[in-house]
C-alpha cells in the first residue's frame, strides 16, 4: 500500500483491553462488580459506533486466563454478567447487524454458559455489518500452546508436511484464523502493557494507551483516537519515499 493510501485510513480492525472497571467502581464506593456492569453497557455504545467510523471488525478482551486468580466472588459475578449480557443483547445484536463470535479456551467454561455462546454465534452467523470478537477465558501464549498442538496433530497424522510449516501455516490454528490482524489496540485505564493479548496477531499493530477507565470511554474518545490513528505512517518494517 501507497503511504498516502496508508495516511488517513481507518483501522478496519480495532482490538480493546478493556481495563478499569473495579477501579471506577471502587472511586464511587461500589464494589467492583458494578463497575463489571458499567463496562458491559460501554461496550454496546462502542459496538454500535463501529459502523459509523467505519470499523468492520472490533475485538475485546472480557476474561483473560489469568483472571481466575481473582477472588471467587468477582469471577462468579463475570460469569453471570457474561450470561446475562448474552440473554439481553442476543436480539439487539442480530437486528444490528452484529456477528458474534468467542474466543479463548471454552473447556473450563461453565457448560451452560458454552452453550450460549455457541448459540449467539450461529444466531449472528449470518450478520456482517461489525464483527464482535469476545475474548473469553483467552490468553495470547494459551492460544499459541493449543495451536501448536493442533497444528502438532496434523503432522503426527500425516496431512501436513512439517517442510510446509510457517508463520502462515500456524495463523489458520489460531483462535482468530478467519480475522484480519488488528490494526490498532487500545487500552484504557492508564496501564501500558499488553496482558498478553493477540500477541502473534498483534507484531504489526498500532498501540494507544490512555488513562481513560474503560466505563468513562465514550464513542466520542474512540473517534478521537481514530482521527489519531489516521495520522500515523504505519511501514511494517518498510522504509517509504
């Protein structure tokens, strides 16, 4: 791509790391779970900015492997938000034109909760106005360590060649094999780390991190930081005239 072609663009696909709701939760009194649900209602607004900003795909970080360490009260309350969310947004999401789809490591997952998911995924099957991908239960080196297994499999069973074995070869066993790479990843709350998110999708992308916690991130902030993302001269490793 021209690097006048790459000034200006919109990121077509946009990752979140979705941070700060126990802070914002615990600045007002609240107990951490009310900020839980403050963040659910901000991602509704988000998702339906997408199509506005032209945004095809949008990709959020819900629950990561780690956050099992959390204490049992937290990570219970996450696990009927989760439920609950995708009780009442089901209908919203398939009349928005809104495909759904779950990332992440199911199998410790709450079987009926599994159930669900897969539910919303072949109910939004069809939808392709915005691609919401939900990180659930999903952590970047998991998702590695369980593609290269898979990926393990097929040579042990003869159907792939180990000489054919690339970086190409190993994305079609990742989670996110039918997503384009993120352009841009945000993350709110004032952290600069990457928590170990789409870490292989990511060796391209480009980051913003912003003190913003994720329940005050309104659609306006994400415009901003898209007319921002526009100025930037993304190279992928090229030197441009």
């Amino acid at each position: 791509m021209a690097r006048d072609e790459q000034m200006g663009a919109v990121p077509r696909h946009v990752a979140c790391i979705m941070d700060g709701n126990g802070r914002w939760a615990t600045q007002r009194g609240k107990p951490r779970l009310f900020g839980h649900h403050a963040g659910a209602r901000r991602v509704k607004e988000i998702v339906r900015a997408c199509p506005n900003f032209g945004v095809k795909y949008l990709t959020i970080f819900a629950f990561s492997t780690e956050n099992w360490k959390r204490t049992q009260t937290e990570v219970a309350g996450l696990m009927k938000l989760f439920r609950r969310y995708i009780q009442r947004e089901a209908r919203d999401l398939l009349a928005e034109g809104v495909r759904v789809r779950f990332i992440g490591d199911r199998v410790r997952l709450d079987p009926k909760l599994v159930r669900m998911m897969d539910e919303l995924e072949l109910l939004t099957s069809q939808n392709d106005l915005v691609h919401l991908t939900v990180a659930l239960n999903y952590g970047g080196r998991d998702e590695l360590g369980r593609a290269t297994k898979r990926l393990a499999n097929e040579v042990q069973a003869g159907r792939l060649d180990p000489a054919d074995v690339d970086e190409t070869t190993l994305a079609r066993f990742l989670d996110t094999h039918v997503l384009p790479d993120p352009d841009l990843v945000i993350r709110t709350s004032g952290e600069a780390r990457i928590s170990n998110f789409l870490l292989w999708q990511s060796a391209y992308a480009e980051y913003e991190f912003i003190d913003t916690l994720w329940p005050d991130f309104t659609s306006e902030i994400f415009g901003d930081i898209l007319a921002s993302y526009a100025q930037r001269d993304r190279r992928f490793g090229a030197v441009l005239a």
